[in-house]
C-alpha cells in the first residue's frame, strides 16, 4: 500500500477510533513498534492498544480530530485535536488538547514509530481543577 493510502487510513482509524476499534491495531502497526507520548512510553502492539484502552476508560467521549498532516517518504507529521471531558471531575464543557504526531512506517506499511508531542502543563494541567491555578501560578512566576 502506498504511504498516502495508509496515511489516509489512519487518519480514518484516528478520527473514528472507538472501544471496539482496538482489536484492528495490529493491522496497522508493527508487532514491535514503539509508542511515546508526555506520559507513557510502550513497545509492543498490546502495550499500545492498552494505552488507547486506558483513555476510554478514564475520559468522557475522547476523540481525535485531524487538522493538518506532511507526508514525506515513510514519514508522517499529523496535527490534532484531542477532544474528551473529565471523567470523576464535575462533568462539564469539553476540553481540547492540541497536539501533533511523528508517524514512520516500516516497509510493509505499518506504523513502527509513533511519538505523541503535546504540552501537558498547558493543555491538560492547567485545566484540572486545583492542580490548574497551581500551574498557572507557577507559569506567572516563571514569566516575570
């Protein structure tokens, strides 16, 4: 398959992943490919599809909306949206992270590389209730 083709079908895969999707990623990536994002770094398709299982089980609605990608060779960069809200917390407003991908395919087309880059103290902490006037206290101080 071509690298646009596949591409394309994770980019489908991305946007609609639920619950019951998690059972296809050993179809799109390699049985060793390596996963790192601000909070975990996992090798293994088990280890990433227990991942992608975790933030179902601790957030409300997650998805993921694609909002730019480059393609080069057997490298991709996506940009995102990451939508969900709170589970445990006072169920309120959706909350966005933005973020981007590194995707490289191996030769059969299958992710072998997938690192997550997202600013965690600004996207995700500062919107946690108490942590977040924390952060965004300290962020102040360290701005002066």
């Amino acid at each position: 398959m071509a690298p646009e083709q596949t591409m394309a079908r994770l980019v489908d895969f991305f946007e609609h992943l639920s619950p019951a999707d998690l059972s296809r990623i050993g179809g799109l990536y390699a049985a060793d490919a390596r996963f790192k994002d601000p909070f975990n770094e996992v090798q293994g398709v088990p280890a990433i599809a227990h991942i992608f299982r975790h933030m179902f089980e601790t957030l409300h609605e997650p998805r993921f909306v694609v909002t730019g990608q480059v393609l080069q060779g057997n490298q991709c960069f996506l940009t995102w949206d990451f939508l969900f809200r709170f589970k445990g917390f006072k169920q309120g407003e959706t909350q966005t992270v933005r973020g981007a991908t590194h995707i490289v395919l191996d030769p059969q087309g299958r992710v072998s590389l997938h690192r997550d880059y997202w600013d965690a103290a600004e996207e995700l902490y500062e919107k946690l209730p108490m942590v977040g006037s924390l952060v965004r206290w300290l962020k102040r101080r360290a701005n002066r």
